[in-house]
C-alpha cells in the first residue's frame, strides 16, 4: 500500500487525466448527510481536485482541503477561482501526506474523507481525524465498501482500499461518540464511455459529544 498509493501514483494519475469537470457534483453521501448542518470549520482529507470542498465552501463553510497531489491541488484551486471570491476565499489547500500529517485537534466542525486511499493503517489516519472534531462536531467518512470481486472491471478499488462503517465506528471511543449512520450503501454512477457501475459504499457519519 505504501508503494501503491504515495506521492508519485497521486501526481501521476492527476496529470495524466484529462481535468475533470469545473462543475463536478459532490459526493452524494456529503450532500446528504451535512445539509443540516450550521456552516462552521471543517476539514477534508484527500480532497483531490475540491469538488466537496468547493460545495461546502459555497455554503457558508470556512474548509480546509489537504492532498498529496499539488497536480490535483492546483486544478481544485482553479475550479474554486472560477466561482468567484466569495467561495474561492473561503477555502485553504494545503498539501500534505496524510500518513503523516496530523491536523489541530478539537478543532473543525466537521471533518470529512471520501475515499481516502492511506498508506498507514486505515484505523490510524480515522483516529487522528476524529481526534480533529470539535465537541460538537461531525465525522463522516465515504469509503469503497467490499464487494464482489469482477477481474474484467477496470474500475474495481485496489486491493487493500476496503473499509466497512464498523471498522470506522470500532475506531471511535464510545464514550466520546455518537454513531448517527453506519451502513454500507450502493448507488450508480455513469463510468468512462457512458457506462453504468454500480459503486458498493461505507458511509459512517458520527457526532462527537460535547
């Protein structure tokens, strides 16, 4: 995993992609489970290109967006200048490896990782975020659910990217947390060439108490 998923891959693979749509809609899951939130401070870990952050930001959030990739930083950074000032400003893109870096604890709001790919032990990096929520505050993370394995389907996650809500929910002290979702959830999604998959998903959201 170390190998697979460090600097070089991330740098890569954003600039050997054609850039992905400055309109991109953000995951559904962050949609779905923050709309009721009051903005505040959040944190997103591995925003590649800023498609949540930039959402969140739009709504009155004040974001700070870490990736590894600068590659991916500066085309998020272009997307946001696109909209204007008023969410552009509102967001800090910091580039650091998450494997190592360790964000202000009690700090945000909320905090959020969409697939999120560590090279350290998945259990490590979900501590240290949630050790980044305020009392009060939100953790949700979206990550690729197991699945029935296709060995025709270029697409699949790799090997060792899997996590289950429980495996997230296992990280959290109970005494400190309140699991509000926990499920393994599954949804369509239009893929290269105007084909369907359906995408197998682990969404955990938790409230830290106060």
């Amino acid at each position: 995993m170390s190998e697979q998923f460090d600097r070089a891959y991330w740098e890569d693979r954003y600039r050997g992609h054609h850039p992905s749509h400055p309109h991109r809609e953000p995951n559904p899951y962050l949609v779905a489970e923050t709309t009721d939130l009051a903005p505040g401070t959040a944190l997103e870990a591995g925003c590649g290109e800023g498609a949540e952050a930039i959402w969140l930001a739009s709504r009155g959030w004040r974001v700070t967006a870490v990736d590894i990739a600068a590659a991916a930083l500066d085309r998020a950074r272009e997307h946001a200048r696109n909209l204007g000032a008023d969410v552009a400003d509102r967001v800090e893109w910091v580039r650091a490896d998450l494997t190592g870096w360790v964000p202000a604890e009690e700090h945000f709001d909320l905090v959020c990782a969409h697939y999120v790919h560590p090279a350290t032990p998945g259990e490590t990096l979900f501590t240290r975020l949630a050790a980044a929520v305020a009392p009060g505050g939100t953790l949700l993370v979206v990550g690729h659910a197991p699945a029935p394995a296709r060995p025709d389907d270029p697409h699949a996650p790799a090997p060792g990217s899997h996590v289950t809500a429980g495996q997230v929910a296992a990280s959290l002290d109970p005494t400190r947390w309140d699991v509000v979702v926990a499920e393994a959830r599954t949804r369509t999604v239009t893929g290269p060439g105007g084909h369907e998959m359906t995408l197998h998903d682990a969404v955990l959201r938790a409230r830290k108490r106060r």
